[in-house]
C-alpha cells in the first residue's frame, strides 16, 4: 500500500514538472482561439496518456515484485 502512494506521488510530481517545467514558447500556435484550445487539448490528452503508461507500468512492476 505504501508503495502504491509512493508511486502516484511520484506520478503526479512527474506529470506536474511535466506542465510547469517546459513551458513552450516558440509561437507556434496559431492565433486563433480555437486552435490553441485544440492544441491545448492534445497536448493534455497526450500527458493523460503518458501518466496512465507510466502508472500501468509501475503498478505492473509492484504486482509482479510481489508474487
């Protein structure tokens, strides 16, 4: 159980840095509120994903270190 928490702290301080610590400022978004908004959106589906995999595979490793 211990584990598990250690785990998702690490998950979500990962994800945070993630979002916070690469800000990307070379304009390449388009001026129009529309496209940042889709692009905003990808960029977070596209972290959501990552967190899921990263959390599938830690889980995965704990389980299999437990048996």
């Amino acid at each position: 159980m211990i584990r598990l928490l250690i785990v998702l702290v690490v998950v979500v301080a990962v994800a945070f840095w993630m979002n916070h610590g690469s800000h990307d400022s070379s304009g390449s978004t388009a001026a129009r509120p529309e496209v940042r908004y889709q692009e905003s959106t990808r960029k977070a589906q596209d972290l959501e994903r990552q967190m899921q995999d990263q959390t599938r595979q830690q889980l995965d490793a704990i389980d299999a270190a437990s048996d």
